[in-house]
C-alpha cells in the first residue's frame, strides 16, 4: 500500500494505492525494489487521472 497527499476539489486528500500481488518474488529486497519501481511509476499518472493534485 502506498499514498500520497494531495488536493481535490479543493480539499487536502490522500490518493491511496493498494496491491496485491499473485505470485510475489520469494526474494524480499527484489520484491520491496519492484513494488517500488511500479508506485514511482504509477502513482503520479493514477492522481492526475483522478483529478487530484499534489
């Protein structure tokens, strides 16, 4: 799960992304470094297509 602070309709929000994954690399840091590549990626495009800003 992850968030971000932002602003719709003019009032603070959190745009808030949760995962779940079907079959996780058994590798935590491998897993922890995708999972991280994916929200850096995902989540500014998902907030601006929401109409919410940071």
């Amino acid at each position: 799960m992850a968030y971000s602070a932002c602003t719709y309709a003019g009032e603070p929000r959190r745009y808030v992304v949760e995962l779940w994954v079907q079959k996780p690399s058994a590798d935590v840091n491998e897993r922890r470094e995708d999972l991280a590549r994916f929200i850096t990626a995902y989540l500014p495009a998902a907030q601006k297509a929401a109409g919410c800003t940071p």
